[in-house]
C-alpha cells in the first residue's frame, strides 16, 4: 500500500509530463492498462489529455514521492476555452480511428474498443447532461493510494477554482454499477446524472456507469479552500524514467 501522506502536492512541471501520460495509460481501463495494443493509443491519450498539459497546465498539479508521480489533477478554470480546442480535436480522432477500423488497421478487440468508445461519445454528446459548473477537473491516481492521494488532489482543484472566483467545478467518475460507486462519487459532490459506460463495461465485463459529479464550493469549511503550501515546482528529482 502506497502511504500518499508522504508524497507531496506541487504543481506540474515539464519534467513530470511522461509520468503523467504514462499514468493515464496505466490506468485507462479502470486502473489497469488496456489489456491489448491499440493502434493509435498515442493520437486517444492525445485527445485526454493534450489541453491539460498545454493550455490548461498552469492550474495542474501533480502527487509525487521522489520520482513517482502517484497522481494529477489536471484543471480547466474556462470551459469554453477547452471546448474551443476539443470539438475539434474529437471529431479529429474520430475521423482517424473510423478510418483505421474501415481500412483493416484495427482488429479484434483494437477494434471493439474503437466501435464502443465512438458510441459512448456520440451518446455523451447527444445525451449528456448541460456543463454544471465553469471550471472542470480530471483526477487520477495509482492503485494502492487512491483514497488519501484522490482527496488530496480533489483540495487542489477546489483551491485553485475558488482562488479564481468560481462557484465549483464538476468531473466524470466511471465506477461500476451500485450503491458502493454511489457512495465513494458522494463523498466527492453532487451525483447529477448517471450514464452506462459501453466501453468500460466491456473491459471489465459488468456494467459501469459515467457518473457527473459537481462540486459546490460553498457547501466546503472555508478552512478547506485557504490557499495550501504547495511544494515549489523546483523542488525534488526530476523523473528519470521515459
């Protein structure tokens, strides 16, 4: 078991950002890895994440002890910022992966996965609950330290969207069905919409649902959203690993 206490919270740093992609491909089938090689997984983890590590970088942090990044909170304080870049970016990869699968480039379950996952955006788009809140988040962490690493990095998110004048901010939680998932997404803010995940569910072989969550700053101790001592960028090893 991973102690997070340990780990500090700081902001991303450039040095951090292989640790931060090699994270989300570690994790992108509910904690685990795709158990299979996709064609074009770069172009996928692009479309997550490539805002975040660009425009949006200067409101994210990252949970490290040394070299380890055990998790992020990437932070988008101006949605319609983010949308600017990533409607077109999706229809982008959209276009790039049917071709893919319409030209014999992907197989089995490389393909499965495509199908799938073109199918839950398509019903995210059509179906998808009104944006709650200006700002959004994406957080993500090990295995072993996600109780004490996620609140952590969920105190980050509500800092930074509450320094910047915002009313809250809302994320998408993927958990599988039933109370326990409903329980965990509470502790975290307001359950407003719940969706079946046809990708995850899948992969993990029982039913997941995309759940909405918003976070309402108001409903927070004032203590919880004074500005933290985050340790300095410069501080600590830099990653060694590629």
């Amino acid at each position: 078991m991973i102690a997070p206490g340990a780990a500090e919270l700081r902001p991303l740093r450039p040095a951090d950002l292989p640790a931060v992609r090699r994270l989300f491909r570690d994790t992108v089938a509910m904690g685990d890895p795709l158990p299979f090689d996709l064609p074009g997984l770069a172009a996928y983890e692009a479309l997550c994440l490539d805002w975040y590590l660009g425009p949006g970088r200067g409101a994210a942090a990252v949970l490290a002890d040394g070299d380890d990044v055990l998790g992020y909170a990437l932070v988008c304080l101006d949605n319609r910022a983010y949308r600017r870049w990533a409607v077109p970016a999706a229809l982008s990869w959209a276009a790039g992966a049917a071709g893919r699968a319409l030209t014999g480039g992907l197989r089995g379950p490389a393909a499965t996965f495509v199908r799938l996952r073109l199918a839950d955006g398509l019903a995210a788009w059509r179906g998808g609950p009104p944006e709650p809140a200006p700002a959004h988040a994406h957080v993500n962490v090990v295995r072993g330290a996600r109780r004490g690493a996620g609140f952590r990095l969920v105190g980050h998110v509500d800092r930074t969207c509450a320094a910047a004048g915002l009313p809250g901010w809302f994320a998408e939680m993927n958990a599988p069905v039933g109370r326990r998932a409903l329980a965990v997404a509470r502790l975290h803010g307001h359950v407003l919409h719940r969706a079946p995940n046809r990708t995850l569910s899948w992969l993990a072989g029982e039913p997941v649902e995309r759940l909405t969550l918003l976070r309402r700053l108001a409903e927070l101790p004032p203590a919880d959203l004074a500005p933290a001592d985050l340790a300095p960028a410069t501080r600590g090893r830099h990653p060694g690993r590629s």
